[in-house]
C-alpha cells in the first residue's frame, strides 16, 4: 500500500519516516563510496562540497553539514513546517552518516579503475534515495530545498529543476578539477536529472482501464471487494453492430491491475481491453491535489 493511503495518522508518519530513512542510506551509499572518490561534482551541496575539499582542507561531509544547516532555514520559510520537519530529519541523518563514513570507512581512492561504471552508480543511487524522497515531499536538504521551491513556485518539474540549481557547482569543477572530471560531472548532472523523473514516475505509475463487455457486474464487483478500489460504468453501443455494451473505466496499482486482467480473461474472455499507463492520476485513493 503507499504511504499516502495509510488512514491512521501515526502510521503514516512512521511509515513516511522509515522511507526517508531508507532512501538516505541508498543516497549516502551512493555519494560516499562513488561519488567522493572520484570526484564526480554535479549534485548541489555535496558535488560542491567535492569541489571545495580538493581547494582546501576541509572535510566534505562536514562541509555538507554546514551548508546544509543554513539551506534548512530557507526551506522551512518557503515549503512549510511538514516539510521542513522532514528535510531536517533527512538532511541531518544524511550529514551524519557521511561524516560517520568518513571517519570510519575513509575512501582515498575510487573502488575501480572504471569511472564510468562508477559514475553509473554515482548516479543512479541518490536519484532513486532522492526520488523516494521528493516522492512523500521531503528532501535531503541542501539544494534539492531549492530545487523543491522552484517546483513549487514554477512549472518546472523537479529533475529540471535539480538540473538548474546543480548547474553552478559542475561549473566549478571544469575549473577546479580538470575537464575530464567536469566531463563527468556535466554526465552525470544530466542523468541524475532524467534519473529522478523516471524513478518518480515509475514510483507512481498507475494502469488505466477502459473495458468494454457485456455484463460489467461481475467485474465491478471483483474491482470493488477483490481490488478495494472504484470504477465508473456508462452504456455504450458497438458502431457496428449497433449492440448495447457497457464501459467500465477504472484506476489502479500495477500489482491490482495484473489480478484485475487476468480476471477478465477468465470471466468474459470476448471483452476489450484497453490499458494505459499513466503517473499523475488526482483524486481519492492517489494524489490529493
């Protein structure tokens, strides 16, 4: 079930929370074993905090935690107490944990000799940690607050967003770190942009159901006591048969959708189905604005 569908408050909470938690632990896997090492600049404070440690010697988790601090008054100002309680949840225990790494597991030299294959995992780790995140409307603080403030206030969807905030430090490491690492860098800001659209989107991916049969009652009663979910049915004529049918138009879960079609083929194996994707669906049941 997702988190937003938990009627009991408490549990809601705390099942928000240990997603938050979850998605850290991934980020900081991620930032601290890939990222760090090699000096992969382009994710806001921590791609910043990369270059600032190899102009000074200052650590890069510490320098996370610092920065971080400062962004957090930003967010609870602009995005609000529920978000702000979060974020500070987040960014505290990401800032904690890569300070905890650092000391206790030091990197001073990538896993690989692949920075590629490392830049994929730099990647794609923060982008799913960050996407479970932006998902229940928390971040891991740091830049992804402004990033969440320019979605917020703009029409542009968040990994845009994260693109253009991120921008300023993958700049700084053409400058500080060579162009081969600022090649990477400008790589991997790209990627983890698409990356966190699509993990989103595939996060909140629905199947959308229009199915046209002869007797719908059979079917609207597996949707409502089988699945737990809702349906519309309306009359609708064959244009060439002119035979009265009916439509029945329904939303669910992709696990839902899979016992809702091997139902139909069991029960009315003549009915059309049509079954569409979609990741934005408002109202009871899914996103509530």
């Amino acid at each position: 079930m997702a988190v937003r569908q938990i009627k009991d408050p408490i549990m809601r909470k705390t099942a928000e929370f240990a997603l938050i938690t979850a998605g850290i632990l991934i980020m900081v896997i991620g930032v601290h074993f890939f990222k760090f090492p090699n000096n992969f600049a382009f994710g806001g404070v921590t791609g910043l905090s990369t270059v600032v440690s190899a102009v000074f010697p200052i650590d890069a988790g510490d320098f996370t935690t610092v920065v971080n601090v400062l962004l957090l008054v930003i967010g609870f100002i602009f995005l609000g107490t529920d978000v702000g309680i979060k974020t500070v949840y987040s960014s505290l225990l990401f800032s904690f944990c890569l300070s905890v790494l650092g000391r206790v597991c030091p990197m001073s030299r990538p896993i690989t000799d692949e920075p590629l294959l490392e830049l994929f995992f730099a990647v794609f780790l923060p982008a799913v940690g960050s996407a479970l995140l932006f998902n229940i409307g928390a971040s891991s603080g740091g830049t992804d607050i402004i990033a969440m403030i320019l979605k917020k206030h703009t029409s542009m969807n968040i990994g845009t967003a994260l693109m253009v905030v991120d921008v300023f430090s993958v700049i700084c490491s053409w400058f500080v770190l060579g162009s081969t690492t600022g090649l990477y860098s400008t790589l991997g800001l790209m990627a983890k942009s698409l990356a966190v659209d699509g993990v989103i989107e595939s996060i909140n991916m629905c199947k959308c159901f229009n199915i046209v049969c002869d007797d719908a009652e059979p079917i609207c009663h597996f949707i409502i006591h089988d699945l737990k979910r809702d349906a519309t049915v309306y009359e609708a004529q064959g244009a060439f048969t002119h035979n009265q049918k009916k439509v029945i138009m329904t939303t669910m879960k992709r696990s839902q959708a899979v016992r809702l079609r091997n139902f139909i083929r069991r029960r009315e194996p003549s009915a059309f189905m049509l079954i569409t994707n979609s990741s934005e669906i408002i109202g009871k049941g899914f996103l509530t604005n």
